[in-house]
C-alpha cells in the first residue's frame, strides 16, 4: 500500500472571488451556494450561474474552508469505537471530515474502543476546547447505549442506533441490499442451490437484516436458500467450512457470502476444487470492498455507504430540523464479473 | 467488514489510585510513569512497582483521559494528504490517537487533499481552536514541501520528510526492510532467479530505498537479481506482467513483490499455471497488510509501521528536546508460509 499515484500537481488555484465575478454575484452569495447553505434568499437563476461558473473553472470547494478562521467555535467531535482498524471503514471518517469542511467546520477525532469512561473523558475534553456537537460511531452496524451526557448535546449516531431509536442516525440499508443481492441472483434464473456463507446471528444487526431481505425475495419466487454454511466473517474459516460443505457432494449454483472476506475464502475453496467462478458457480457479496476489484474474477458486490454515512451524519448534525429517526442509506451493488447463469 | 468480534464486555475499571496504592506511591508518580513522562525525577524502584501493579491489576493507560478536562489547551492538529483512503494506513491515526491520549492531548484531523492552500485553511482553522503543534502526515513516503506557516509551529512529519531534512520526521527504515527481504531468501538458499516485481522509479521513495537494500545483500551474497518485472503495485497489473513473463519461458525461484497487493497478483499468475507457493516458488512481499494474511498460503511480508509512526510522531511533538533530524522507524517481517527453498 505504499505506491504513490502520480501525485496531484499543485494545479493552479481557482479563487471564490473568481467564481463570483464569472456568475456576477456577491462574493458572499456565491459561498453561500457553493456551501450549500440555505439560510439565505438566492434566486434559483443566480445559483444556477454561480453553480455554471465553478464548473467551468473547475473551482474547488474546500476553499471555503478559508473561512475556518472567523468561525472557532464551529468545531465537531466524532467518537468512534476503532478508527481504520478495519480495511475501509475509515472512509466514514473521510466523508465526515469532507462534509465538515464545506459547512467551516473543524472536526475532533477520538477512538473509544468501546469504553464508556474513556467516551466520557474524551467528550469533556472536546466540550472544553468549544465541541459543539458529535457524532457518535460504530465500525461495524449495531444497537448501542451512548452515555447520557451526549444526550445533551447535538449528536448523530453512524451506523449503529439506540434501542428506542429516538436519536438521530444514519445506518446502512441492509434489508434492501439483501433483497438486491438475491434479485440478482433471480434475474439470472438461479433458484435451487443458492447457499448464504457466513454467520448470521449474533448481535450481527447486518447479517440478520440481509437474511431477511434475501429471504423476502426468495419466497416471492418460490424459494429458499439451499443452505446455510456458518463460518465466521474472514476468509480462512469461510475456506474451511465451504471446503467441507463441498466435500459432501453438494454441488450449489451460487453462494451469497455475508463479506468480501468471506467471497475470498469461497474463491479459495472452489478454485482448489478446479471451479471456475461464474462459470461453474456464481458468486455475490457485501463490502464492495477493495478486495472485491482485485479478486479473479473481479466480485458482484453490494456496498457498504461508508463515506455517504459519514457525509450525511455531519449534515444532519448540522441541520437544524433533522428529526429524531434512523435514516437508511442506500447500498449501491458494484456488478463485476463473478455471476452468472446457473451452470 | 461488517461483522463484530465480540464486543470487549465493560471489564471492572481500575482507576490509577488503585495502581498508586498497590504499588505504594502517589497518584500523581502513578501517572507520571505510565503517561512516560520524564519530566519529574522518579526512582527505577518506584517506576518499576508502579509497573507492575498496572499489568496485575491489568490497567488501561487510556484512564488518563480523565485529566483531559483540566488542560483545554492541549490540542494537536494532525494533517494529512489522505485519510483511511488506503487500507490500512489509517493505523497511523490510531497510532497517534494513543500516543495523544496517552499525553492527555486531543486531535483534530484534517485531509488536506495534497492541496496547499486547503492545508493553510486548516491549519489557521486549528490554531485558532488552541493547537499548539502539528503532525504532519502523507500516506506514501515521500520528500515534501511544506508550508511556511507549519515551520513557525513545532511539527513533526510522518512518512515524509522535507528536501533539507531541517524538520523532525519519522519514516520506514525501508532499506534495511529491503535487506532482511534479501537475507531471508539468501538464508533459504536462493541465489539465481530472484525476480523483484514492482515499479521502483519515479517518486516513490519506498521502492528505491527497497531495491538499494535488495541489492546490497545480493551483491555481498555474489549474485544480483535475475529480472526486476515493471508494473504499477496493484493485483491487476502484476498478474498481466508476472504471466506475461512466465509465458516467456522463465522459471524464478523467489518472487520479491513490493507490496502485497502486488503479491496477490503473483499469486494469481503462477496458481493459474498450477504452481504451488512456496514448493515451486517462493513470494515475499512489503507491507504486512491484511491480504497478506488472508493469502493461501499466508504471505511473509515486511511490515510498514503506520501505529507506531503514529505514536512516535506525537511523542517527538510533544518531547521538549526532540532534534530536526529524520528517525528511521524499524519494518519487522512477518513470516508466514510463502518462503521455502528453491525448487
């Protein structure tokens, strides 16, 4: 992981005021609609012209963080149980830090590791360095209790929520990215022999949710899964356990796996058997993980939003009206190359 | 990535008196040593019981957040051209979310794009919420230029360092990475069809400072390698270039790839011709990441330090004497089961 891509040369810097002078408006009017705040009156026409001349110059909108400056009680904490111990999550921080800066906000990162008290330490520090609201997040999509002291600020939760869900959070919308996993697989007139890999119970808020929605869609063509292999979420037990399912004779026409860590460990298996995915069996995931380009064939995967979540729980935090609710965030599928029709 | 371990359970805290009174001294000497402070004279008796009686009772260092809330000026401001946007180098962050912790200081993050302008924002952004010092951080090692602002604050830089080297940095030790690469394989017997795999030119710092290591062990071993096969480090590339070569007629003993994900690659082209790693050939890589791990069979790979450039980054911050030099910071391998003797 340590090639460079050819470094972004320092292109030359377009300025707001340059984008306002090419739109004809205020230097203010054009940040305010490049910001995308909505606390002032701006014609529909003028925010077009403004929107136009920062595509031709191909403006760059971090430049309002220029006003970072005159703004330092703008400032946001994010508490999460791990940061970037998982292989891609930290993009929820990245869409967080992006979405802060377009609205001059500053952002405190702080690792919890799951400890109430060090949660409760690192939001006194932030309140008494001007912290005025957090968002509260989890690696990985699950039921939390948040201490009470963050109840009495601004907060959002990212991918996790309370039990009550009466705050605000933003969670990944499993359900539906389990029924367009299996629509998939029904659109290429697989029906008997699709078999789930991975565990699915457990206070796994993803693998329970994607079940059901794979099920809805299955029953609704009149099937239902195959099997169930149960292995924990990595590619070596996904190896083990798929291995020995095969080892009995089962011959499935797909395997739904629960990650990309688990599609790996079933690309292993079924290439030692001389298999070739998707011709002798498909193969569709969750994650759309980096690991799901490199694999060969390239992986069918439903995207976990990390960086979206993490955007939107920093512009929900920062509106003034959002509703005490838990927002589902779409899970795109990345189509590659490893379904297709039963062998 | 959506599946949790068990959740570390809300053990029994212990808190620092506790470690005080067991080992005998105060509260403040309790946490002077476990901070590492070394500001305050303490007896090795006294540091040495203090020690003990936190792995006895099993204390957790990050308690001492608790004082987090007395020192509001405690504020570092940590800089980075990319976040988490590579798989696993968002370690560094947590590296230095510890080590600030630990010092009872807390971060702000900002990603700065590569973009000067965007880093002067943020750093005026940052002064003005209390920072009093700078890590600033690149995800690939590299020589940067940084801004004149930064130079008037302490700062310390991670993974790149400047032209002059006048600023104090901490880096991989790649060289000496690269000739433990080379040791080991000298160790196993190879000698002739050493192939490195991997792009080693243009900025990156990382594949230069590796291949003068290779080359030095060779060269003191009498051999050299056998053929260096140009490709850019991702799993795609290498596979096209490893076949390509293999169609050739070649047939290496041991293939050095410069990152894992370029071994994945490797992997890929000689399984498909139905090689076995390591019986018919040997791959050993740079990186350490997750992939290598998860590789069949796991991959020995030379880690890059990203937690602990992190930690040591805060340390030399907030040491008063650190010099502005560049600090080599150790690669340990990782050995797995891809090295074996030559076929």
């Amino acid at each position: 992981m340590t090639h460079p891509p050819p470094p972004p040369g320092p292109a030359p810097r377009i300025t707001l005021r340059e984008v306002a002078e090419r739109a004809g408006v205020s230097r203010t009017t054009a940040s305010f609609v490049l910001s995308g705040r909505r606390d002032m009156r701006i014609s529909a026409d003028a925010e077009g012209r403004v929107r136009q001349a920062a595509r031709e110059l191909n403006y760059r909108p971090s430049l309002l963080a220029r006003s970072l400056r005159t703004n330092s009680s703008q400032t946001i904490g994010l508490l999460s149980d791990q940061i970037a111990s998982e292989m891609f999550a930290g993009e929820s921080v990245r869409g967080a830090l992006t979405s802060a800066l377009q609205h001059e906000h500053l952002l405190f990162v702080g690792e919890t590791g799951g400890d109430p008290e060090v949660e409760r330490s690192l939001i006194q520090g932030m309140l008494d360095r001007g912290v005025g609201g957090f968002v509260h997040a989890s690696m990985y999509t699950q039921v939390v209790r948040i201490p009470s002291t963050l109840r009495r600020h601004p907060v959002v939760l990212m991918n996790c929520y309370t039990r009550g869900k009466r705050l605000p959070a933003v969670i990944p919308d499993e359900a539906e990215g389990g029924r367009s996993v299996a629509r998939e697989l029904m659109e290429r007139g697989h029906r008997d022999g699709i078999v789930l890999v991975g565990e699915h119970t457990a206070q796994a808020v993803a693998g329970e949710e994607r079940l059901a929605g794979i099920r809805e869609v299955l029953t609704a063509h009149g099937t239902d899964l195959a099997a169930i292999v149960d292995c924990l979420w990595w590619p070596d037990p996904a190896y083990r356990a798929v291995s020995e399912f095969l080892a009995t004779g089962r011959r499935p026409s797909a395997f739904i796996c629960l990650n990309d860590r688990i599609a790996f460990g079933v690309y292993q298996a079924v290439q030692e058997l001389g298999w070739r995915v998707p011709h002798d069996v498909s193969v569709i995931s969750f994650d759309d993980s980096d690991l799901a380009g490199w694999l060969r064939p390239a992986l069918t995967s439903v995207a976990i939003p990390y960086f979206e979540m993490g955007r939107l729980a920093i512009e929900l935090l920062l509106k003034p009206d959002t509703p005490a609710a838990v927002q589902l965030v779409p899970m795109p599928m990345h189509r590659r190359d490893s379904v297709g029709s039963p062998a």
